[in-house]
C-alpha cells in the first residue's frame, strides 16, 4: 500500500538524522504530503540521488516541486501511481553540551616546567547548515545519526587543531588562566573550514580546563608554598618552636611519651640549627670546653676549724687566716708576734 503522509518527529532530543524508511525504499503515493517541521530539512532520495531539499512546511508530492522526478519515472496525467523514494529527515537546531576532551596526555614543551602531558577538555556546539551536504559526505546509508556518533567523528578534527594552537599560544601552563578565551577563539577559527566542508557550522567551542597530572600539580602546589614562605631559615625556627610547643601540651600516656621522643629529635634538630647558625668564634666560646667551671674548695684555720678558701678568718673562732694581716680588736694592724697593738694598746690575741 502506498503512503500518503510522511513525517518524523524526534523523541530522543539527540537524533540529527533520521532515514524513512529505516532501510529500502518505501512506495509513496504521487501527491502524498511531506510534513517538515521547523527546525527541520527532509532531502528527498530516489535510486540514491538527492531530488530536493524541503524546509518547514506542508508539502504536496508532486511535479509543483519534484521536477526530476517527472524525468525519472513515468505518471500518467493525474493518476495517483505510487514510487519508490526514501526521505532523510535534518534536525537543523542547534545542537549544545557536546563534549570534547583529549583521549591521551599531549606533550607540551613549557618554558618554566620543561616537558609536561597535559589532559584538555570542554565544551561545543553546532548545528546543520547544509543537509544534503551532510548527508551525502557524512550520513550516508545510516537509517539514523546522533549527537554522540558525530561527537566521536568530530573530535579527531578537536584535538588536532587544539594541539596545534597549544603550541602557538602558550608558553607555560602558568599562563592559562588568561589565555582560555584566546586559546579557544583561535582553536575554533582553525575549526570553522574543518565542520563546513561537510555542511555544518561550529558556533562556540568553550575550554573547560586544560590539566598537568596529579604529580606535576604536587609540584606545583609545593613551590607555590615554599614561595610562600619566603625567609627559610625564620619559617623552619617558627615552625620548631611551634611543634615544641604543641609538644609540650601533650599528656602523659603513651602518645604523651612518643610526642616526648618526638620532642626530643627536633630538640636536637633545633640545636643543629641555632648551632649552625653561629659564628665560629661563637661555637668555640659557647663550647663546654672554653668554660672552665669555678671550683669552690676549704681549708682549715690555724685553730684547725674547716674555712671556706679565700676566706680572711675563721667563721669559728676569729683566727686570722694564714697570709691575712694580724688586727688588734679595734682592726689595728698589729705585726706579727705583738701582743698588744702599737696603735691603741689594746692586747691582742688569748
């Protein structure tokens, strides 16, 4: 039986073409109506050659608006003989969130980093310009086409012209924050050519992020806080002093006791430093050796009680000690062997 109405609507939200009939042709009654919807093409097919391109609208299958197809078979004036033809329907809106992203790391050679493999990704959208085009160079035989079969083809296309401009317009991936927006117009101005030789036109193309391996952004993060830091030698005392003290608040269990150990290593890393930090006129004067400790010894008065050396006299008795003046009671100096003072005749001694 032959079809009088012909039309498709897309229920999935992603087809960008669909084939009626899905395989072979279909008998199409002369006359018939073609509904195309807007944002919709349907390029009519017979014995694999595009007749025509419609657009939206309610079209009526015949000699009006298939000239060819009165040259190809042959209908009798107003008959209704039925033909053999197939209709690709074009979805013509504009197709978002497509997804693109490099399936390996691409070598990058930065100015700071030397050699590093960067992972890129992001964002694009595009729509059907030409449907015969499209269809003749990508489609062909398909009964259907979706975003995620163009979306694999397409990005072969991405990466390649992505990789190029990577080169051209960075220097070091430090730059990257500013250069999204250049990077991105610039890959998509080499794209523009690649998506219209087969009728299609690429109307943004965003970059998400383009990312070293978790490694390098260790490194990275790293020099970023050891610039941080700035004075290194100010840092490390701050922090030891910090850690002894955080130290010096722990209990007296078993953590208590390992963070006493811990105490102790950095105790000595700390007295590593402070002594790599002096001069070597410091370290000799600070050395145990440089320092000889005073030693406090006795001896005895002539009375024989024990006195403290250096002392003058006996704390006991009074004795003067050996070497010290005589004095007479009034602190007269008397010579020795006196037994009163010349001075204020006062008797000196038992």
């Amino acid at each position: 039986m032959a079809i009088d109405v012909v039309e498709w609507t897309d229920e999935t939200g992603d087809e960008i073409v669909h084939r009626w009939p899905q395989y072979g042709q279909a008998d199409i009654s002369w006359g018939a109506q073609l509904t195309v919807r807007e944002s919709q093409a349907a390029v009519f097919f017979r014995d694999g050659k595009a007749l025509d391109t419609f657009g939206p609208g309610r079209h009526t299958l015949t000699t009006a608006n298939l000239p060819l197809l009165e040259r190809i078979i042959n209908i009798p004036f107003g008959g209704r003989t039925p033909f053999q033809a197939e209709v690709y329907f074009v979805n013509m809106r504009t197709f978002t969130n497509l997804k693109w992203g490099t399936p390996v790391p691409v070598i990058f050679r930065d100015a700071e980093l030397g050699a590093v493999r960067l992972r890129a990704y992001g964002l694009f959208t595009m729509r059907i310009d030409d449907p015969q085009l499209f269809v003749n160079k990508v489609v062909g035989t398909e009964h259907r086409y979706d975003t995620e079969m163009v979306g694999a083809w397409l990005r072969d296309f991405i990466i390649s012209r992505f990789n190029d401009m990577l080169g051209t317009t960075l220097t070091s991936i430090f730059d990257l924050a500013s250069k999204y927006d250049e990077l991105g117009a610039a890959t998509k101005a080499r794209l523009t050519s690649d998506f219209r030789n087969y009728g299609m036109v690429l109307e943004n193309f965003l970059i998400d992020a383009v990312t070293p391996p978790d490694e390098v952004n260790e490194m990275i993060d790293e020099r970023s806080r050891m610039g941080a830091v700035g004075d290194m030698q100010k840092f490390t005392q701050y922090r030891t002093a910090q850690a002894i003290g955080d130290l010096a608040k722990g209990g007296g269990d078993a953590g208590g006791a390992a963070a006493t150990g811990a105490g102790l290593g950095l105790g000595v890393t700390m007295a590593q430093l402070f002594s790599q930090a002096l001069t070597p006129q410091q370290r000799a004067q600070a050395s145990p050796e440089s320092e000889a400790a005073p030693t406090l010894g006795t001896t005895t008065c002539p009375n024989g009680h024990v006195v403290a050396a250096g002392s003058k006299f006996c704390p006991e008795c009074g004795a003067p000690m050996p070497g010290q003046p005589a004095t007479c009671p009034n602190g007269h100096p008397v010579p020795p062997g006196a037994r009163f003072c010349p001075e204020c005749g006062a008797k000196v001694g038992g």
